[in-house]
C-alpha cells in the first residue's frame, strides 16, 4: 500500500478394440470436472522432475507434477491415429507452450507420452517411434502385473487418448487435479481445432496471484503517479483511500505486462493507494 491405414492394421485396431472393451465392460470412467485420485505409471526412460533424476522403470505418481497442467497422451505404435496426432500435439502443445513459458498465468504444461503397448514384439519399434518423435517424458501404462489399468480410468477403450489434468492446487480458477480433457481419438477432421479447444481449457487455469505491489510513487504536478507490479493476463483494481475503511474503485485494468503506471488525475491532498485481484 503507498500513500499517495493398411486391412492388417485395421485387424489389429479392431482385435485391440475388443479386447479393451471387455476388460473394462462395466467400469466407471473419468469425466471433465472431476477429481483424478492419485495413480502411478512406469518410467519407460529416465528423466528429471523439479531436479531430480528419476530412473527408467521406477514408479512415477501424478502427484509428483503438482504445480503443473498435465497433458497426458496414450498412444501404441502400431496405432495410425497415434502416429498421425504425435507431431500435432509436439507442434500445438509441447512447443506451443515451451516458447511462451507456460500458459498466460505462468503455470508450466508438461506433455507426458504414454505408451500403452506392453506386448514386447512391438518395444523396438516403440522406442524408435519415442526417439523420433522427441518424447520426454515418456512413461509405461504397465507393470509386471497390470496392464493399461490408467488409460481404462478415462475411456474404456481404443486409443488415441488425449487427457489434461490441472496439478496447480492453489489456482483461484479451478480445483486440484481437476480433470480439464478427456478425448479419444485423433478424427476424420482437422486436428488442430481440438488442439485449439485444449489450449482455451488450459489457458483459463489461473495460479495464485502473487501480491501486488506499488513503487515508484512521485507527484506530477496536479497528478499523482504510480507504478503496479501485475501478472499478465490477471485483471486488477486500483482503489484509493482517504480513511483505510472505505476503497473505492479508481481504475480497473486487464495486465498485458509486469507492470503498469497509474495516474490519479483528481489526487486529493492526502490519500492512499493499494491493488487487488481480481
């Protein structure tokens, strides 16, 4: 405060089809605007999370994401919709985001691949189809002894899935791990408009603003000027007060930068100033 597709493949699609409808017939799935419990998958490779290295095959919680926006997507190489989508999410999510340095809030997105095929004929083909598409971090729905039990959480089968979770647990927008997409399948139609869907979704989730604060205070002469520290994207008030009770509204502003410079053209001989949001 201052003062102042091939038949073969189509057989294996529609055999996987099956096989994940009855193993999941009866299940209950995830739906947007839900609470995602905890689960774990297997780090198919090594990779570093907040520091820490964690090694391939160790058991990897969402949990361990929190103060981030989840975007999980399961694929299996041999899966054409999964081939065809990988280079869209890398262009509309994973680079996306990587250049802007999160959402409009700053809160990070973090792309996790996850390979659901666990039959080990396919592995080799898997690993140059993670290398080529630059995956990381990429994790197993499998153990020694369950199998795709995650991916059956969100839809009971086919693939690809395309899920988005809000790990910032404080945000004033959304509730933690509150489940944002739930999308299966890549289309007949243009990907990039659901990309485009996805990207509003994340874009609304708001971190915890962090307190405003007032600087570079000077008088100008019938004017009196200040300068507010903001977040981007965050809307704030500027309210004055003669008495510390009453604060009334003297601007509203929608933050385009880290900061901007209010000016008091009606500044009363004695008066203090403070910002809130929203």
């Amino acid at each position: 405060m201052i003062q102042r597709t091939k038949p073969w493949t189509l057989m294996l699609l529609l055999a996987g089809t099956v096989l994940q409808t009855v193993h999941c017939a009866g299940a209950a799935t995830y739906q947007v605007g839900n609470t995602v419990l905890d689960f774990t998958l297997v780090a198919r490779r090594a990779f570093t999370n907040n520091g820490v290295v964690m090694p391939a095959g160790s058991k990897v919680h969402l949990r361990d994401f929190e103060g981030k926006i989840v975007f999980l997507e399961w694929f299996a190489v041999w899966c054409p919709y999964c081939v065809a989508a990988a280079p869209q999410v890398e262009s509309g999510i994973v680079s996306y985001y990587t250049s802007r340095g999160g959402n409009p809030f700053g809160v990070p997105v973090l792309h996790i691949a996850v390979n659901q095929e666990a039959l080990a004929s396919y592995q080799s083909q898997t690993d140059s189809f993670i290398t080529q598409q630059g995956f990381n971090p990429v994790m197993n729905d499998y153990d020694t002894t369950t199998t795709n039990r995650v991916r059956f959480m969100f839809q009971s089968s086919g693939q690809p899935i395309f899920v988005v979770i809000n790990g910032v647990t404080n945000s004033p927008t959304h509730k933690p791990w509150q489940l944002l997409v739930n999308h299966l399948g890549y289309g007949q139609t243009d990907f990039k408009q659901e990309l485009a869907n996805d990207r509003a979704l994340i874009d609304a989730v708001q971190s915890q603003a962090s307190p405003s604060r007032l600087s570079e205070a000077r008088s100008n002469g019938a004017s009196f000027e200040l300068r507010v520290q903001t977040q981007p994207g965050r809307s704030y008030r500027v309210q004055g007060s003669t008495n510390l009770v009453d604060w009334p509204t003297l601007r509203s502003i929608t933050a385009t930068t880290n900061t901007f410079l209010f000016r008091d053209t009606n500044a009363p001989p004695s008066r203090f100033y403070r910002a809130v949001t929203p």
